[in-house]
C-alpha cells in the first residue's frame, strides 16, 4: 500500500518535472482554459507512460518546490471529464493528500494517470487545441506531435522504484491514527475504524442526533494508511455507517429560500475494502434540487449580480445588503441548479471580492461552487 504523502515527497526528490510527472500551483478546470490545459497534460502524461502509472502533483511552487497546498477538491467525476474530452482516455483519480504543516482544509492535489496503452488524444476543439491533436512530455513541457507516434516504456523502473520507497509502514499508519484524534481533531467527536486488517479510516465531526439517526458536520474523514481525505467539509452534514467490509458517506446540503429550507440528500460514497489489500470507491449522485418560480429566480440574479457589481465599485454596503450577500452563494446556486446557467459565470467572478470582503460569505461559495462542480460532471 502506497503512501501518498511520500510518493510526492519522493517526486518532488526526483529533480525536476520529467515524462512521468508534472506539478501545478492550482488547478481550475472551472474556466475553458485550465480545462484545456489540465486535458493537454493528461494526454501527454498518458502518451508518454504507457506502461506506467504517471502524476500531477497540485499545490507545489515550480520554482523552489515549497508546498503551499490548495484547497480540498472533492471531485469523484473527474474521469468523467476526461472520457468526454479524450480518444482513448486513461484512468485518472484525484486524491487530496495531507501535509502536517498546511492550514486546516488545504491539501496537495495528486492526480493519478494510467494510460489505456493507446494512442491518447482530443476528441474535438476546447480552447486553443484542435480535435484530433496528440500531445507527448518533452523533458517538463507536453508538446503536439503527429498521430502516428508510438508508445514507448521508458519509465517503467523509475516509477517502480519511486514507488517502492513510498510503501506504508505500521509506524506511520499509527502516527497518522494519533495525530488525527489526538492533535489535529482533538475538539471533535473522533473514532476509528480497522477493515481487512489493513485499512484504518478515521472520521469525525460534530455529532448531532436527530430522533434515531446520527449526522455530523464539520467532517472531515481520512484513509490514514494513505495519508488521504476522503472527505471535508465545513458546512454540510453528513451521516456515515459501516460493516466488516465497507464504509459509506452520504452527504446532505441545506438548500432554500427565505425560511424554507431543508436538507437534501445529494451523493452517496462508498468505500469497499477487499481482502487481497486494493479498495474501491463508489459515487452516486442523488440529488434532486429544489424548483421555484422563475420569476422569482430571474429576480433575485439580477439581485446577486446588482450587488456584485457595487462591489467591485467599491461600495459601501447597507445592512440589508451585507445579509443578501451572505444568502448570494446559495441563491446563486439555486438559480443554477434551475437552469440559469448565467449564475455559474456570477459565482466565479464573485470569488475575489467575496474573499475580500466577507470570510464567511467567501466559504460558502466555495462549498456551492463545489455543488455545483459534482452536478455538472455527473
């Protein structure tokens, strides 16, 4: 079992950006551009290492390779994306991996390729890249070549050996179980859970129980053997069960306008544990968003975007309007999620001057973009 948080130390050891990994200060696939570009690097990741398993490693200054991390990127369908956008797509996961040292809730991004051992490439035009188009790694830099290259295997020992110097040990396993109730979470209702005698997963929240189920905000839920999150989030509630060979998450979202809101179940994850040391996770999306008049919807984006635009004047707000703009995250959301597709476009410019001016205005908008991210992928 590989530990993550060492296989990027020991990537980042390995000189610099090669054929077998690439680094990033962030990733946006939010914005047509760090769409494309984050597509061109898988393709020529996978092109390049068609024997091997290759790597992104997101969070990492290029320059000095100081890890400032990033936030949490809770994406399940990412392959998704890749499969819409690629020939002969790879697999790829995504992993938010703990550094001690990072601020609650930033973690280094790893995204893991592993070519389909064909030929990678677009399926049609985004941004500037043709469809058709082929990329391969040239030292750190994914260049264009022509269709009919082949695939070589000239990573397979290298990668191995990275590989293998990463492998898990009890010492680090029982390190991460003590850091993670004793330390890092020592506030919160903390437990642990042992499957197949080899994977140990800890969770923990704030506990609230509501007639006979238990649910738990401020979660955040590790596979400490790998130094993974599983999941994180300030804000939404979630209720977690388990048996001798699974374990599995389902998160709710508080949604509503005025007084009426509620909680709606929207994804549920399983993690299933097999006895020869592999797991798996599994998605499913079952949201089901509120619908409301349009009318109402049309106005109240013309609101959010009234008071995005004083703000980016530089103006002063009113009582009522600094409440509106606590509520602008989750009305934005919903007026997506009931097919104003503008809204996305007002949430994301929204983000500087939410993070300038309100905090906590600015985490919820970053739990809504989240939403809506896991919505449209699926």
């Amino acid at each position: 079992m590989i530990n993550k948080r060492l296989l990027i130390k020991n990537l980042l050891a390995h000189n610099d950006e090669n054929s077998f990994y690439d680094k990033k200060r962030f990733l946006d696939i939010s914005q047509k551009e760090g769409k494309a570009k984050f597509l061109k690097h898988v393709c020529a990741l996978a092109n390049s290492n068609p024997a091997n398993r290759s790597y992104m490693v997101i969070g990492v200054e290029d320059a000095d390779n100081e890890i400032n991390g990033v936030d949490f990127f809770d994406d399940s369908k990412i392959q998704n994306l890749v499969n819409a956008y690629l020939d002969n797509p790879p697999l790829i996961s995504y992993e938010n991996v703990l550094f001690p040292h990072l601020p609650e809730g930033k973690v280094v991004g790893l995204v893991t390729i592993r070519s389909s051992g064909r030929i990678c490439s677009l399926k049609r035009n985004i941004w500037k890249y043709y469809g058709g188009a082929v990329f391969f790694r040239e030292g750190s830099i994914s260049m264009p070549r022509n269709f009919d290259s082949t695939l070589r295997d000239v990573n397979s020992a290298t990668v191995g050996e990275i590989e293998q110097h990463a492998r898990n040990n009890i010492e680090l396993t029982l390190d991460g179980v003590i850091d993670f109730i004793n330390h890092r979470h020592r506030h919160l209702d903390s437990h642990y859970k042992v499957f197949k005698e080899q994977f140990v997963v800890c969770w923990c929240g704030n506990r609230k129980k509501v007639k006979e189920s238990v649910y738990y905000s401020r979660v955040d839920i590790e596979l400490i053997n790998e130094q993974v999150k599983l999941f994180y989030s300030a804000l939404d509630e979630v209720s977690i069960s388990w048996n001798e060979d699974s374990f599995s998450i389902t998160e709710y979202v508080y949604l509503g306008l005025g007084d009426q809101k509620r909680y709606y179940p929207m994804e549920e994850v399983s993690i299933l544990f097999a006895d020869n040391g592999t797991y798996q996770i599994q998605g499913k999306l079952v949201f089901e968003p509120p619908q409301y008049d349009r009318k109402t919807l049309y106005h109240i984006l013309n609101a959010n975007k009234a008071l995005l635009k004083k703000l980016q004047r530089g103006g002063s707000l009113r009582p009522a309007e600094k409440a509106d703009l606590r509520r602008f995250p989750a009305t934005s959301l919903i007026c997506f999620l009931n097919g104003f597709e503008e809204a996305q476009e007002v949430m994301q410019e929204a983000r500087k001057w939410l993070k300038e001016t309100d905090p906590e205005a600015y985490l919820s908008l970053k739990e809504a973009l989240r939403i809506l991210r896991k919505v449209r992928y699926s």
